[in-house]
C-alpha cells in the first residue's frame, strides 16, 4: 500500500500556488452548484467497492475483457436506474456516468451498453413516429431490449449516400426485406453489435414499387430476446481487438432476406404507406442540429482527456527527479527543465481554451435551435463550419498532447499503468469516427470559400468571419504588429483571411483553366485545409481571448492573474506554432520574433510555481485519473510497484513455459 | 481464404508505373546478392508453418501472450542455431531473426530473448576480459545461460551517475555485495528480465576499501540453473503491460545482500584487485562507439517501420473508394483526394531517406571506428552529434509518419488487423529510449555551440557544419533563393546557421547577465532544440541530396526520374515543413511560397502513378507487414473478415456473459 502521506515534492509545490484552487475548481466547474454535484456523483460510483476492479483490466484476453466489460456496465446501469427512481440523478449526467469521466473510470475500456443510450435511444426519439416512440421508448429505456445504431459499413463511411445494405418492399406482406448484397455492404464498427444488441437501427438502401428512395432508418430484431441467439439470416459478430475501446463490441452484421414489418421503418421524417407509396420528408435540419451536439461533445470530452494527461505528466514532473543541470547541482525535479514546461504547460492552456470554446459552441447550439424552431436558419451553417474545424483541431491537438504529455514522463510512460495508452487510444478514435478530420476541414472550407466571396462582394458577415471583410474590403492590406494580446489575436484573424485568400485565388485560377469547380477545389484540398485549420484557430484565440477576459473580471485577482498568465502563454505558443503562416502575410522582424519567444519563455517560468497548483484545480479524482504517475498524492515509485505486484505472471515464481520450452532448450545444446 | 486474385485496382495501378520494381528492389537492398539472401531468409523463416500464430496474438491475455512469445523466440532460436551449424546464415543476420523485419513478423510484440543477443552479449565481449569471455561465452552463445542487461532502474533513466544500486566489496571472501538501498534503486525496464533471464549484466556503483569508484558492470546469476526459482535476496517479476513490446518480459529487479565472486565484474576497462585496490580505466572512447552503433541500428529500423506503413496505406488508398470528387461521378480510390497523397508521399519519401540517412551514417561509423583504433578521434565528436540528433528526429518523424498512415485508412488503421498500433507501439518507444529525444537534442547542441565558436574564430570546421563558417564569417548575410534542389539544401543549412547563431547569442547574453553556462543553456533549451533539430534537418537534406544524385547516376532512367520525383518531393515538403524558420532569416515572397506549394501539388501528382509501384519495390513480405489492409493481393475486405472470423468471441454464438449478466439486468425491470 503506499504511504499516506503526500510526497514532499508535491507538497512543497502546492504551498508555492498564488491562488485559491478550489475557486479555480469552482470556475472550471461553471460554478459551485455543479462542482458539489459532479463530486456527490464522484463519490457514489468511485467509492462504490462492487465497481472497483481487484485487478487492471489490462491484463485479460480480449474475450476476459468482454465479459468484465458486460458485468461492470449492468452494475452501472443497475446503480443508475436506482438513483434515477431515488429523483438523484438526472439524464444530464448519463453521458457521465456510462462513458465520460465517471464512466470510463469503471468501464475503463469503453461501455458495451454506451450506443444503446447515446444512438439507439436518442434516434427512436428523433426520428420515430409517436406510436413508434410509444412501442419502443419504454423497452428500450428499461433496457428489456438493448439496441445500437449500424450505419457504417465495411467499404462505406463517411459517404453515406454509398452504403450498400438493402431494404426492399413488399407490399404483399406489409414487410421490408434487408439484404448485404456485397461482403463490402456488412455493417461494420456499431459498438454494442457484435455480442451485446439484440436491435438494431439499420440505415439501408430503401427500394418500393422499384424506385430507390434513398437511406432511410429500420429497427431489426438481431437476436431472440430469451436466448440471445442470432435470428435467421443475421450474420454477427465482433470486429476483433482494436487499438482501444477495447470492451465495446464493436460489430459486424450481414442480412440475407430478414424481413420486418413496415412499421420497424422509423417515419418520422419519411414514410412507406402500405401499398409501398413513399412520402418524402419536409425538410432535414434537424439531423444537421443533432451532428452539430456530437461534435460538441466531442471538443469537450477532448479537453477532458487532455486535462488529464496534463494532470498526470505535470504531477509526476515535480515528483521526478533527473539529470543535474549544472554537473555539480543534485537531480533537479524535471519540471525545472524549460524543454519540460514546455511540454507541459501549453497542453495545460490547451485544455482550457478547448473546454472554454466547447461551451461557447454549446451556448451557440443552444441559441441557434432555438432559432431553428423559429424557423430561423441564418446562422446554421456558421455553426457547422465552427463545430467541424473545432471538432478536427480539438481532436487532433488534444491527441498530439496526449502523446507529448506521455513522453515528457519518459519510459514509464509507456507503461499502461502510466494510463496514457487508454487516454490516447479513447482520443486518437475521436480523429476519425463522427467525421474524420481532413473531410470536416474540407466542410468548412466550403463555407469559408463562400464567405470569402460574400466578403468580395461587401455583403454582410456573420460574427465568426467579420474580419474577411477587412480583408477582402482592402481596410487593412498590412498590419503592424504591436504585440499585445489583442493583436495577437487579430494578426491570427488576418493571416487565416489571407490563407483563405490564398486558396480562394487557387480554386479560381483552376476554374479559370478549365476544372470544374468540384476538382478545383480537389486539386486545392491541402490549401483549402490549411486555410480551415487557421480559421479555427484564429476563432479559437478570439474566444479564449474574450472568454478568459470575462472571466478574470468575475473571480479574485489572484485568479485573475493566474487565468491571465495561462491566456498569454495558450496565445503565444498559437502564434508562434503558426509562423510559417504569419511571417507569410505579416511582416515580423527576427528581433520581433525573438521578443515572442521571450515573452512564451516567461511565461513558462511565471507559471511554474502554480503549475501543479492548477492541474490540481481540473479535481479530476484519482480513479478517473487511473495512473500511479498522477495521483493526488504523488507517490510515485511506490504506486508502481503496487501495481506491478497485481501482474498475474508475478504471482509464481517460475512461469510454466520454463519447464515446457525454455529449459529444454537452454539444456538441448550442453 | 481471400480469393487468389489480385485486387483490379491494384493491378491497373502496378500496370500504370513507370519503371522496373525489381530494380527499384535491387537498389533499395544494395544490390543484388543482398536482395536475394534476404529474401532466401525470409523463405525460410516466414513460410515455416511451425512459426505461424493459429490465431492473432492480440486475442492473448498478457501470461498466454508471454508464454507465447517464449515457445516462438525458442523456435526461432532452434532455427537460428542449425542454420548456423550448417553455415546457412551469419551472425550479420541475427538482428533481423531476432528483432527485426523476420523477427517482429514471428514474435509479434518482442523477442523476450532479444536483449541476451542484443546486449548481454556483446557487454561481455566488449567489456569483459578475455578471461571472462572464455568463462561466460559459449555458454551464452549457445543459451545454456539466458542474460539481460540491468541497467536504468525506477527512479532513474539517463543520468547514469544517479544510479543507486551498490556492490560493495568484501576482500574477506574476495566477494561483491549487492544491496537495492531504496525502492527507487529497483532496477526497471530491462528487456527478458522478469520470467526468462537466469543472469544479468548489473550495473552498480562500486565501493571498494570505504572508497567510491562510480558504476561498473557486474554479472549476477538471479536464478538457480535448474528450478529457475529466484535466488535468495533476488526480488524478481515482470513490470506489467506496455503500449507496445508486449512479450519482452521487461523486469524488475531487487538485491538484498546478494554475493558474487570478484570475478564477475567486467574487468576489461576497470579492476578491483584481490585486496580491494581500484584500477582504472584507460579510456571509455569504447563504449562511446557502442552507444553511436545502437542508435544507427535505430535510424534504420525506424526507416523500415515507415516503409512497412507506407506500403500498407499506399495499397490502401489504391483500393478503397470514397467520397466522389463531384457528387455526378461514382466514388474514387482515395489516392485520387491530393489531401490523401500528402499524407502518403511524404511519408514514403522518408522512410527513403532515413534509410539512406542511415547508411550514410554507418559507412561514417565505420571509418571513424578505423580512424579510432589508429588514435585517431577527429570525427568522434561530429559522428557522435550526428547520431543524436538523427536518432531523434527518425524516432519522432517516423512515429509520427505511423499515426498519419494509420490515420489515412480511416477506422480500419484502429483495428489491430491493419498492424498500425503493433508497429506505433514498437516505433514511439525509441523515441525514448536509448536517449530521450530531447535530452539527445541538447546533447547535438553542446556541440553546435562548440562549432559555432569555432566558425566564430574563423577556425577550420568538419564537413557536416562547414557552412557555419560560411555565415559566421558573413560571407553569406543574406540568400537570394532561386528555388532548384541545391538551393533548397543550401536555404536550409543557411536557415540553420542563423538558428544557432540565435541560441547562441542567447545563451551568451543570459552568460553576460550573470548565469552560469549550465543554467544559461537550460534557459535557452527550448531555442537549442530547435536549433538541433533544423541542423538534423539540413544533414538530412544535404545527405538525400547527394546520396540520391549518386544512386540517380547508376540506375536507368525511368528508376532514375522515379528518385529524382521522390528527392524533389522530400526536399519540398522538408523546407515547407519549417516555414517559419525560413521566413525569419530568408526573405521570401508570398509568391514564390506559392510557387513551393504548387511545386510540391505538382510532385504529388507526378508520383501518383507509381506510389504502389514505389512501396512494391520495397518489397516487404505480407507476413512481416501481417496487415488486413496491406497485402499484396489487396483483397482488403475479404482478409479484413477472414481476421474477425478468428475472433474466438466468434466461435460461439452466444457469450457466457449474457446469461450471468446481460439477462438477468434486462428482465429485471419487466
């Protein structure tokens, strides 16, 4: 067991801090009220002995893994149906609870139940008819059925319009016939499908009176509800081990002539009368609203994960002691080596700025459904654009810290003890499902080439893409740079205009020699993405700047200096990470280039007494945090050895294969 | 079984090159007689049915995964051993049975015998007395002894002299005492060390006649010969589960009180006497050369695990269809996006010049090793900052290469089928060991501020920084860039010059207000990584230049236009990759940064047509590449299901979990 007592390093780290963390906890947290609510929940699940495990999961077979995956998250759907009946919890916490932060502290390989309550339910509430939402919602909601969603196919992703899965109809029966007419039209990756759903919502192919009429949604009974085998024609199973989320269950699934009943097609937004006449829905916006919440979540959970790992690498660097700076000083606690603040405290900022400019996203969904139900639908496409850059950036950032945070802990972070390699692997899955990232950027930049030649013709602009019209309007044609923080952020804003700019003129020259317009921008893909990346990123300073501003004015000075610091330092180290752009479009002396790289040094030395103090702040519990390198109380060298001792091969002194293979070939040549 | 056919779009692709695959093969392996002994090796190891896995590892809980590993690396061994008897391969060959290419297709997550070869031997041969050779030997050479080599331990990595295991010297019974004087002191890490080695080369700190004589090498029997039971005051186990090198067995390792005789420390460099009188060391410019071997041995693996990446999201791309480019056409093989081939391109480019990279550095080894034994140590400093920094930035390149190949084949890389997280998981470990990449950035700088004071004083420099001279003498001030190949290479050790002129300046200013060299230095380590690393950069460019013009010079035409696209296409995306450095010390227009980019567009284009020509010429057998994705015969979806039919979730329809958990929670609330 290790000691009860903090490391002293860390100690002595905590007495250093200029500010109060548990105000800092109560900012990070948007208030008290939430904070004691998220730590109430905290301390019913994590304190709970039946969801702990006796051993990491890491050291069970893919099968193992399956079966502790399915009794950890009917304990936890258990539990939660018991709070829920008790009025303890709402809905809002589910996400929580089966697979966020509480959840992946239980469940630390993904939830094998997890689609059944973000997909299965939410499609059958948006999409069923009310008699649809009367027969399934409550079997659904009690869990006597388990559901996913099976969309994706082998050969068919992000282009849906390509999935091959046919659902014809028979309007002597009243039934729709599903069929996987290829091996590469087998719904491959629903998590849940291969051995835990028994429905499904299937996108297929709808074919009535021989007309296609395009994808539509069906429920599809998969397995018999008494004894869970596969119904005839189901072809399923589980995809195999993947890099992680590895107790999911993702699945695959072929049909040969299963039939349901016409009223398994969900029609809220289309329909197939009896007779097979098809009736077309009115409009599609409100799937667009619900991709739109996905991402959201998406740059959310991001922050969180890089949160974490900015928690454990920056707690075991002020544990860790190594290699003298000057040969005749003692070891140094790493964090006092500037590479290593380096590392660590731009991913620290990262994790806020993603946290704060997913809750402006979310401020912005909220206020443009309620537009939507208005039937205003003006701003929809920038907050398309704005969640499909954010979602890409935060992924793909959040994912490269996971890593530098892993390797600032040097070998003992490769170690799955370290609990980087389940961060990483939850994370780096975010790049590609929910729209991979190189195709979002290209989303995005068909609204930016759109707004760019909007802003050409001095039409009005909507907030996020103002500063085109600077730009483009010839008001600003260069900028002088002064420094500041402000015009850190507007420099950020004239290079992405001048980038996109840039690919605008592209796509236009190419057009002009003759392309079309769809292969023009293909041929100007790499511009076009970079021109994205940029328009996020300039968003992304905006808000931080704007944000973090509002908040210093609402906590204590203390705070507000620390906040102010962590603004400064996210904004340099932007700015500095896109100099090949900048020095592009806006002219920087190297004197002026060294004063920022000064300035970012500073900053990394100004924030280095509450370094340890602000991570602490993130509150994120020791189960969640899962890694002998980042407990709370720093014991670092100690939790390692606990936890090497639980190896199942370190509880026999000599392995079976010394008798059957090795000594026998150690003996064979003497 | 995938069909016997090849994939027809794989075939209309290899139709379409431009040049010979074999010779293309030919010059990648060195010629001829190289090329066929290699693939005379791999026919014999990789289609010997007796090494073939029944099922994929991955399914494997980490004991079966360890007990594995054992049965294949002593079949292996067997193999390797009659091979040799019958003078069927040489000792030249070992690494790739053992680790390698054919190694790492059979053991799939490590040799846990790899490090007797790798290191327990050769720290006998290098560092014992022939007496000690004599002794030790041929017992290790024919595994009647299996040995690791335990050096880094819990609480301390690259600062060696921080070591704190103990063998104190008892001249009563002319006997060393080993003692682990505190949790941290566990040896840690050591490949073999847990369950398989029954001795180790130990390094401690020496204290002889109340007197400390720093760390030497010690040989320990940890376990008894016969029953292989830990000795007595031998605390022994297995560290636990890993990101990757999964069945290494990597140890952990405790002393108390344990003896060995006087003879067991390595006494080649340094004695203690029967008495306990110390005799130092003559020199240590051996172990120097040792260190400078390994990491070449590591810019060359990282090369290949690139190719084999490259090739297998190359074949991909050919293969899948996604997303039309016009929404009138059908859906294109993903090469066809221009985004997609700037994520495979420049990723095959590298793997070339890393590779090339590598053997330029080999052939420099070897000659500074010639020179050394004449006395002569010249070049030793300039080899030994080249393989720093060359070590460093292919681990990191290349491990970031991995994740945007695997990233490029969308959720399929996720799968462990597609072999992308079993070769990141190998890649991204040397990146921190054998020298953490940072710290080995800092070391090539301490010698570039060398050479910089040097140019400074006008003194004569070796040739891989000559052009320092050229800049710190200002007969260069400034670069008017005409934009051909040279010009590129030469932009780019210009814009490392200036670089480290900066850090330079900085460290010599912060000297100026009163730091120490040492702390100085630390301030500016961000600016001196930096610097290395474009140093590296402008090794890499000048040595791709050079050595791809040679090679140009002695292959046909059509092989020789095919290098030449590749070298245009290396040095472009090189020098567009540090912008931001360029822009600071060049003055470039917006204009002929656009004339780059289109250049580069235009490259990406020319290698369309033969990119799987390009990764066939590598010619890396399906069962070391052991991908879904990537095989030959690009039966991508067929292999892909073949794989989940092994799943041994799959072979019962029903899971055992679903009536302990699953149905009892689902009926529960009816």
């Amino acid at each position: 067991m290790p000691s009860k007592t903090v490391n002293p390093d860390l100690v002595t780290e905590r007495q250093k801090a200029t500010f109060n963390v548990e105000e800092f906890t109560t900012w990070w947290n948007d208030g008290e009220e939430k904070k004691e609510e998220r730590r109430a929940l905290e301390k019913e699940f994590l304190e709970d002995p039946e969801l702990e495990d006796d051993m990491p999961v890491s050291y069970l077979s893919h099968k193992e893994l399956y079966e502790h995956g399915i009794k950890k998250a009917t304990l936890v759907a258990k539990k939660l149906r018991e709070l829920q009946d008790q009025g303890r919890t709402s809905v809002d916490n589910y996400t929580a609870i089966l697979g966020g932060s509480i959840g992946s502290a239980i469940i630390k390989e993904g939830n094998p139940m997890g689609v059944h309550f973000v997909m299965f339910l939410p499609t059958i509430m948006g999409q069923g008819t009310s008699e649809q939402q009367f027969e399934w919602l409550s079997k659904a909601w009690s869990c006597n059925i388990i559901g996913t969603y099976a969309q994706t196919e082998l050969g068919h992703g992000t282009f849906i319009r390509g999935l091959e899965t046919r659902a014809d109809y028979d309007p002597k029966t009243e039934e729709f016939v599903l069929n996987t007419p290829t091996l590469s039209g087998y719904k491959w990756w629903p998590g849940g499908l291969g051995l835990t759903a028994n429905y499904a919502v299937v996108i297929a192919q709808l074919y009535s009176k021989g007309q296609h009429h395009g994808i539509q949604p069906f429920i599809v009974q998969l397995r018999d509800e008494d004894t869970h085998m596969p119904l005839p024609g189901i072809d399923i199973g589980d995809i195999g081990t993947k890099l992680g989320m590895k107790s999911v269950n993702n699945g695959y699934l072929g049909f040969k002539n299963v039939r349901v009943p016409r009223k398994n097609m969900l029609m809220k937004n289309a329909q197939v009368l009896p007779d097979g006449t098809f009736v077309k829905s009115p409009s599609s916006v409100l799937t667009y609203g619900t991709m739109v919440f996905v991402r959201v979540v998406i740059i959310r959970d991001a922050a969180y994960r890089l949160a974490k790992a900015a928690t454990i690498a920056t707690r075991y660097s002020a544990v860790r002691r190594q290699s003298p700076i000057d040969p005749s000083e003692p070891e140094p606690q790493v964090i006092d080596h500037i590479t290593q603040r380096l590392k660590l405290f731009p991913e620290i900022c990262k994790a806020i700025i993603y946290k704060v400019a997913g809750d402006y996203i979310w401020n912005m969904y909220n206020h443009v459904t309620g537009d939507l139900e208005k039937g205003n639908l003006d701003r929809l496409p920038e907050l398309h654009s704005l969640a499909c850059v954010l979602k890409a950036l935060s992924s793909s950032d959040t994912t490269n810290g996971i890593e530098v945070c892993r390797m600032s802990c040097g070998g003992h972070g490769y170690m799955d003890q370290s609990a980087f390699p389940t961060i990483y692997g939850l994370a780096t899955a975010a790049c590609t499902y929910e729209g991979e990232n190189t195709v979002l950027y290209l989303q995005t930049s068909r609204y930016l080439l759109k707004a760019w030649s909007q802003a050409l013709k001095g039409e009005p602009l909507v907030p996020s893409v103002a500063y085109l019209g600077d730009v483009a309007g010839k008001r600003i044609t260069d900028f002088y740079f002064d420094g500041s923080l402000t015009d850190i952020v507007r420099a950020m804003e004239f290079v992405a205009a001048n980038k996109i700019k840039v690919a605008y003129d592209h796509v236009e020259q190419r057009k002009a020699e003759g392309m079309s317009h769809e292969h023009a921008a293909n041929y100007t893909g790499i511009e076009l993405t970079q021109a994205s990346a940029l328009y996020g990123r300039a968003f992304l300073a905006r808000t931080a700047y704007v944000e973090l501003q509002n908040s210093i004015k609402k906590v204590s000075p203390a705070l507000g200096e620390v906040l102010n610091d962590l603004l400064e330092l996210y904004l340099l180290d932007a700015f500095l990470g896109t100099m090949g752009d900048n020095l592009r479009f806006i002219k920087l002396t190297s004197g002026q280039v060294d004063q920022l790289q000064e300035r970012m040094e500073k900053c990394l030395h100004k924030l280095r007494p509450n370094a340890v103090a602000i991570v602490d702040g993130f509150d994120i519990h020791d189960r969640i945090l899962d890694s002998t390198l980042g407990s709370y109380d720093g014991n670092v060298y100690e939790r390692i050895f606990e936890a090497a001792k639980k190896n199942p091969l370190n509880h026999e002194p000599v392995n079976k294969s010394f008798h059957m293979y090795l000594k026998p070939f150690m003996k064979s040549n003497l």
